[in-house]
C-alpha cells in the first residue's frame, strides 16, 4: 500500500516527530507543506494530514493543501498536536475530505509544547510532549490502519 504523510510542523516540531517516527517503521513518503504547495497524490491508496492546531482548526496551509490536492475517493487519516485536545479541530479537514469523497479511516491526537499566545508568559503548556508514549501511540495508531 503506497502511503503519503503531508505535514507541517513548524513551532517546536511538536508534529515532526509523530510523522518521523512512523517514517522510520513503514515505508511511506511525506511531504512537507512549507517546501511545497502542491503535489500529485493520484498515485497514493493512503494519504495522512499532520499537523498543528492554531485557532481551533489545522494549520491552514495543510488546509489549502488538502482542499487544492487530494483527490477524490481516498483513504485519508489525520494526525495532530496540540495545546488542548478536542475532535472540532478535525471538522474543516473531514468536510473537505467529505467534500472529496474520502474515507476517513481516524485520527490521532496528543499533546504538544505550547508556547503560543499567553501559555509563552509562563514558559509553555506540556513540557517534554509529545512523549515517548505519546510517539508510540502514533505508531500504533498507523500500523493499524494498514
């Protein structure tokens, strides 16, 4: 099963390591949305989007991304850091993956090193994660869905 990951992770690679870790398990190509805008995933059986969360919703040139190339009838997961967790962050991503006639096999969320906006006053939000159980998750997470 040929597998591609977009992501971004660009505050404190929070993400990255999610998205690496599977890289070093299974065979799968990623694509990093801050050295590319587009690409063609036409030839994938299983496309992940990764990413942060900033104001309630992906990062939003995951969003572009996924609106401008996924094509129609996929496989697609989800994968993202954050703050605080909660499933509305995946709503705009799932409606353009409904909207593209995807199907979402899951997500996996865990907590990441915040420093945004007032967490930044008092040194940050979720020290040391995501962790090593937090990355296994992942892991499994993935190795589940092939």
């Amino acid at each position: 099963m040929k597998t591609a990951i977009v992501y971004e992770s660009t505050h404190h690679q929070n993400t990255l390591k999610l998205v690496q870790a599977i890289r070093e398990k299974f065979p799968v190509d990623t694509i990093d949305v801050t050295e590319t805008e587009s690409a063609d995933l036409t030839g994938y059986d299983l496309i992940g989007f990764a990413a942060g969360i900033a104001y309630g919703k992906f990062y939003p040139a995951i969003e572009k991304f996924a609106a401008r190339c996924l094509p129609a009838g996929k496989r697609v997961f989800f994968l993202y850091t954050c703050g605080r967790d909660s499933q509305s962050y995946l709503s705009s991503m799932r409606e353009t993956a409904a909207r593209k006639d995807c199907q979402v096999l899951g997500a996996y969320s865990c907590r990441g090193f915040d420093t945004f906006g007032p967490f930044k006053l008092v040194g940050g939000i979720n020290k040391g994660r995501p962790n090593e159980e937090d990355i296994a998750g992942a892991v499994r997470f993935f190795e589940k869905l092939r």
